[in-house]
DNA sequence: CGGTGCGGCTTACGGTGTAAGCCATACTTC
DNA sequence: GAAGTATGGCTTACACCGTAAGCCGCACCG
C-alpha cells in the first residue's frame, strides 16, 4: 500500500511544483524554453523523473494553463458571487482575467489557444468552476437561460480578443516567446524552434518607431507606400490600452444591460 | 548573375509554392504536422531544399500567415473602398476575415498569435496593405484620427475573440492540431504533442481538494457538481454562430456610429 | 524482517530543425 | 560556341527534443 498521502515526501517533486516550474520557464523565457529537461534541470532532476507525476508534455501544458486560471482563486478583487450586483461581479472577474492574462503574456497563448474538451468551454474562462461560477451567478441575478448565454459568450470572446491583442502588443516580437504543442491522438508530432530576429525593441509607449517596419532587406522601412499607417503610426502605437479596456468593458455591459429587458 | 526572374524554373519549388504547401498540410493535419520533412515529401524533395526558399521554418509559418490574410485580395465580397459607405465595408471585410478563419480552422491560431513587427499590427488583419486599406478608408469617409484608431482596435479586437472562439469552439480537442513555434534567439526549442484528455475540473472555488480526481473512463464529462453548466449544456453546444457574429457585428459598428458624433 | 511500490535515474530511439558542403544544370557573357 | 557563375537541388551530420522501458534504493507496510 501506499504511504498516508499527508506524509511529504521530504523534497519530492508532485504534478503542482512541476507546473509551476514550467510556468516560471514559461514566464521567464517562452513556452518554447519549457523543455522537459528544462523544467527538470530547474528542479535539480532528470527529465524523465518528471513523468512521475505527469503523463505528457501536453498535459502539462493543460497544467500550467490550470495553474493560471486559477490565479482568479486568490485574486482579492475577484467575488465569487454578485453581491454588489452582476455589473460588479463581472466587472471584477474581467479585470481579473486581464492581470492574469497580463501576468504572464507568453502563456496566456496557451489558454487562448489549446484546444478544450468541450466546444462550449471556451478561453479565457477555461475552468469548469469558473464557468459554473458565472453562469450561476448571472442566472441567480435573474438572468433567462438565454440571457446568461449571450452573456457568457459575449464576455468570453471581448475578453479574448481584446488581451490577445493587448498582450500581443505588449509581447512584440520579442527575443523568446514560441511554443509547442500538438493534439495528434496516434501520432506524435513535432513542434518548431525559432530563430532570433534580433529585432529592437521600442519604446511601445511614448515616441514608437516612426519606422514603421515591414521587413525591408536592409533592415529599413518601407512606409511610403503606406501613408496613412505611417501618419498614424505614434497614435497606433500608443499604450491606452488600460483605458481602452474599461470602454471595452462598460460597453460590453451595456449591451448585456440592454438585452435584459 | 541570376536568370531573369521572370524565368520559371520548370518544375522548381518556389517560396510561394513551398508556404501553400505547408498550408494544405496544416489544413489537412494539425500545424504540428506541417514538418520539413512531411512539406518536402509533398512536394517530392528533400527537406533542406526548402531552404533555398525559406530561411527558415519560422519564416515560413509566417508566409503562411500572409497567404490566408491574402485571400482576403480574392474574395469577391470583400471591397477595397467604401463605396457603399463605411459600414458596407467593414461589414464586408469581416465577414472576409470570418470566411478565411474558417476556412483554416488549424492555422487560425498561428493568425492570432504569432508575434507581430510592431505592436500595432494586430491580429487578425495582419498585412500592412489592409491595415492601410482600413485605416485610409475609414479617414476618406471622414473618420477623425481619434475615430480611425478606435475602429481598428475595436473592429481588431471583436474579430479576434469571436472568430478565436468560434474556430476553437469547431475544432474542439479533435484529431489532430497542434503547432511549432518559437521565438528564441540563439538556440533552438521544440514541439510537443497532444494526447486527448478527458479530465475534469473540480470545485476549486468553494470547498478545498475533496480530491475528487474522478476521470471519466467513458470519456464524458462529469456535470453533477456544475448544475448550471449542465442545466445549460445542450444550449451551451448550439451553434449559434453565424446569428451571433452578425449579432456582435452590428452591436460593434452601431458603437462605431455613436462615436462620431 | 521480508515484501512492496514510489520516485528517482539511465539508456535508447525516432523525430525535429537546420548548418555545411557537394554537384549538375542552365544561364550570362565574351 | 566556350568559359564562368549562380541556382537549386541532394547528402551528411548534429544537437536537441519527447518519451518508452527498465533499473534500483529506500521508505514504508505487515
């Protein structure tokens, strides 16, 4: 028999550490840099020690992108229920998605990308309870079935979108960054490895590039042909984004709002 | 000295001809399958032949990019100027963007997500010469600077998260799918694969772990300790799509309307 | 004390992207 | 024509990946 599972296994490795080992990589490096051997070797262990406590890499992934959802559970500002009515309710569970999509910009690909076990499971809401939470929560406001359903798929996809871009903005087409995964049943395959642009970074706020830049042989840029992107250029790359999300958001809910009648 | 350009090799592969390729296959298979190896064997040659035409695999996933956002250059639906009026446009153009997201279920993502050159070229309208065609079009329709740039994110955003849910909502944990890529700069990274998971979440929100790791053998899902989710369920999986981007359509450009005053 | 199984380790394999170099062919230029 | 040269294939080789299979010490069980 197995040992009392309360007894810890003094500096042992379990499926929690070992995804929030990945995560870190993740974090730190991009999804690409979370190697097996990576996560292992930052836990002072041999990779395949790893498959101790998880089946796959893949599902490891599904792990880290758990791992991240669940942020929403310690989030303070976070309500599990509509006490101050729906519009704080979810207003408080979108800013909460943002700064977890915010906190870790090259995984929240992960959760917008993988696919999930149902076709109504959709990101960035990915966990059964939190779906739960909020469907119950609406319809508890008094929500028809139909309204709660407009609900939940509106608020999921203005969220999706609108961190995809703003985490997207805000990543760049940095230095690390990549990922891999696959969804193969019988065969396995593989993934990609990425090449360094050597890009530069800008400044993303104030003065952006005012090379706007399509991959020109030199280097250089090519905005002649491009003129109203190139007079827009500063505005496009200004960061207004905190701003943008709170019109977003209180449009959202107005439409939400505006159907409940 | 090279040949006149306008020479065609005979039979000879071409960068061009290489990302098609590599697009049948993703369509076909998952991008996890879109190897070196398996583009090359369609194209019966050896792998490192494609890089006299691609520098690399990157690179190439991302003329796969640029080939699907082109096919907004052939649909006959699509304007280029807003004839019609500027709503006509948009209308036209999303329904364009909508068309070729669908069209490519398994590279969508790579759409969505793959980094951009600058932070204000975002997904899913990702080629220069549309995002001018955007952006000049709605200023010659009398769009302040302020109006423009609303637009485009807006209009950005709102195709991005419906289209990124309604394509994985379709795709679902299917076959195959996966991807491969990365980011880093000096050294190489890899893919992974996808098994199929059959998991469940547990309450996570209320009570601590009752540990309840049921996985269901059967392959369903265990509903009993989401009520609304199950309650919902069948509505939850209608398919409702087109009603509801039109829907999300018409909702984002009337907000469009009501800032130009 | 003898068993038992957990959780590490080692080894090995097939697959990946791609660096480096080879060589036939077809074009350009005298 | 002949000579020169770049093009676009092919071959080989490497480092690194995910992971199958099996080994073994050690903590715990009766």
């Amino acid at each position: 028999m197995p040992a009392r599972e309360d007894r810890n296994r003094a500096k042992g490795l379990n499926r929690d550490l070992v995804a929030r080992t990945a995560l870190d990589l993740i974090d730190a490096e991009g999804v690409g840099a979370a190697t097996m051997r990576a996560i292992a070797g930052r836990l002072g262990v041999e990779a395949m020690s790893l498959y101790k406590h998880v089946r796959t890499r893949d599902e490891l992934l599904d792990d880290v992108v758990e791992l991240i959802v669940a942020e929403l559970d310690d989030d303070p500002e976070v309500r599990r229920d509509a006490s101050e009515g729906w519009r704080d309710y979810l207003t408080r569970l979108a800013r909460g998605v943002r700064r977890y999509a915010l906190a870790h910009p090259h995984a929240f690909p992960l959760v917008t990308t993988r696919p999930a076990e149902a076709p109504w499971i959709n990101p960035p809401l990915r966990s059964l309870a939190w779906i739960e939470s909020m469907l119950a929560t609406l319809a508890a406001e008094g929500f028809s079935d139909e309204q709660v359903l407009f609900t939940y798929r509106s608020f999921n996809s203005f969220l999706l979108g609108y961190l995809l871009m703003e985490s997207g903005a805000r990543t760049l087409r940095d230095p690390q960054d990549g990922d891999g995964s696959m969804g193969s049943s019988d065969e396995p395959v593989p993934g990609g490895l990425t090449p360094t642009r050597t890009d530069e970074e800008q400044d993303a706020v104030a003065e952006a590039t005012t090379t706007a830049e399509q991959i020109d042989p030199q280097g250089d840029i090519e905005v002649a042909e491009f003129p109203t992107v190139h007079r827009l250029a500063d505005r496009l790359a200004e960061d207004r984004f905190d701003e943008e999300f709170q019109r977003g958001l209180e449009r959202l809910l107005d439409a939400v709002a505006a159907q409940l009648d």
